[in-house]
C-alpha cells in the first residue's frame, strides 16, 4: 500500500449547504479521503455532470439516499490511481482510470480526490483524454445497461430511443446499432445529421410531430424523457408491438402504467444505473475500437460548477458537460 503524499491532509471540492437552485453550489475545502481495504483514492482529473447532479442538487434524484446537505454531487469520474488500499489487485498507483463509483450512495466527485472499490473502476479508454472520458462512466452504463441487461436487445429488434442527443442518448443510439438493432431516435431536427453519423436509422422531429403518429411496430423504448414531461413513458406504449418493453429511465414508472402496459400485452418497468467495472472495461474497447464516441459540448472549470448545471437544466445540450478538476 502506498503512502499519502506528505503534507496533503485537505483537498477542493464543491459543496452544497442546502437545497436549491446552482447558486447554492460553492467551492470549499475539504479533508482528503484514504482508501479503505478493498479501495483506491482517484485523483480526479475530470468529472461530468449528468441529470442527477442537479435533481440531487435541488433535492430530487438522489438527495433521498445522501441524506440532508452538506454534500458534494457527482459520480462521473476519469483520474489516476494515486492510492492503493489492501486487497486491491486489478489496479495499481500510477493507472489512468474511470468510472461511476458507489451510485447511488455519495461519490463526491465534484473534488480532487475520490474513493471508491477499485472494481468501480476500469482503465480509461486509451484514444480519449480525461475530460471525454468523465463524459462516459453514467451515461454509458445506462445505456448498456438498459439495452444489454433489461432489454437483452437482439439484432433485428427495432428500438426507440427517447432524447437521442443527449448524453444516455447518443451512447443508446450508438450500442443499440452495435447490437444490430434498427435504431429510432428522437431529438430536435438540427441533430438528426449528427445523430445519423453515429447510427440512427430514423429520426422524428418531435417538435414537429407527435411521435406515436410517426413510429410503429417497436421492440424496445428506452425513455429517457418520462411521464414527467409531456407523457412520454405513456404515450410510448402506443408504439410498441405485442410483447413490447418500455423502460423508463429519469423517474420509472407509476404501478398505473405497469398495469395499463400489461393489459395492452406490453411490459413496462423502471430502471437504476449499477456501478460496474466489467461494462466499462467492454465500453472502453468499443471506444479504443472505433466502434463508440463520446460527445463533449463543453469543457468547464470545477469553480463553474453552478454554471454548468445552468447549462444543463436547460436541456439543449448535444452529449455532455464535464468538468475540468485537475490539469
């Protein structure tokens, strides 16, 4: 086990006093954490910033499970392995890693430094630098997640995908076409011509048109809007065929819909990202293989952290926002 380098007792970290909008979000120090058997301590190059950071933040998303402020959000994270604890094998001081540590207990990883199990870890992807790379962990193993493990998507299937352009989007579009499906997309008509180069073979506008009118005959709806906002976990069932699954991801679904799905013959369910070094060793080797990319809008400094989540609340951005932590 190595030792901590002398005289770094404390470290940056954004932290947040109370609930509330992106103002409530300021820099601090903190005391530095040290790995635990089983752990490693992350020098946090970078960290993106996802939906749930800011739910979280204003005291949705998982501000249940981290209990009242003080807190620090965030679970995106690509850095070099500067600490080592006992037990650890996979991983060694000096490995340039990434991953989605503990969700959905506290990461931190708006800071400097993180700990976390070294299998919520794998190497970063050789061909991206760590700001693309804090783009990948949450959003990525969503997406795997939800079409691999939920849905067990099979080449032929057709699938819809909710919010194509976002950051869960963009990757769902990608593997679903990695996994030999016929890939529906939605998303605003100025990123259809991005979203076909990374696979898409349709794309409804859906400020234009209502995308049940547009869309028929579906395996799999991987929604990444929700009932929350215009019906759209609802509205999705009228696309599926007989024996069709609906997931929806930012806020499940209501036991109503579960029941109305069943006696239509479709299938509905919820669904939370899991931690898993496994699936981002194999994203890795999709992204070094040309296979998969990862789309970074904007590269901001941690102490513009409010600024980011502003950005993001707006719901415009194509791929995601990351946050520059260390250089």
């Amino acid at each position: 086990m190595t030792s901590a380098p002398s005289g770094e007792t404390t470290m940056r970290a954004i932290t947040q006093d109370a609930l509330g909008g992106p103002d409530v979000l300021r820099m601090t120090e903190v005391p530095r954490p040290a790995p635990l058997p089983t752990e490693v301590l992350v020098r946090v190059h970078a960290a993106g910033v996802n939906p749930v950071d800011w739910k979280t933040r204003q005291g949705g998303g998982m501000a249940a499970v981290l209990g009242d402020p003080p807190f620090t959000v965030g679970w995106d994270v690509s850095g070099v392995v500067e600490e080592v604890g006992f037990g650890v094998h996979t991983l060694a001081v000096g490995d340039e890693v990434y991953g989605m540590p503990w969700f959905p207990r506290q990461a931190a990883a708006y800071a400097e430094y993180v700990t976390a199990p070294s299998r919520h870890f794998a190497r970063k992807p050789a061909l991206l630098d760590h700001e693309h790379a804090a783009a990948v962990p949450l959003a990525a193993l969503t997406a795997w997640q939800t079409l691999v493990d939920a849905a067990q998507v099979t080449a032929g299937q057709r699938v819809l995908i909710h919010a194509a352009a976002g950051g869960v989007g963009h990757f769902a579009v990608q593997f679903a076409k990695y996994l030999g499906a016929h890939v529906i997309g939605t998303a605003s008509a100025a990123k259809h011509d991005w979203l076909r180069g990374l696979g898409a073979d349709e794309l409804v506008d859906y400020t234009a048109v209502r995308f049940e009118e547009a869309v028929s005959d579906v395996d799999v709806v991987i929604d990444l809007v929700g009932d929350d906002k215009d019906d759209t976990s609802t509205r999705s069932l009228g696309t599926l065929r007989s024996g069709g699954l609906l997931i929806a991801v930012p806020s499940g679904v209501a036991p109503e819909l579960v029941d109305t799905a069943r006696q239509l013959g479709l299938r509905a369910c919820g669904f939370l990202v899991e931690p898993d070094g496994a699936a981002l060793t194999r994203i890795a080797e999709l992204i070094d293989g040309g296979v998969v990319k990862a789309e970074v809008e904007d590269v901001l400094p941690l102490e513009h952290a409010a600024e980011a989540h502003r950005r993001g609340e707006a719901g415009r951005t194509r791929g995601k926002l990351v946050l520059r932590v260390t250089g």
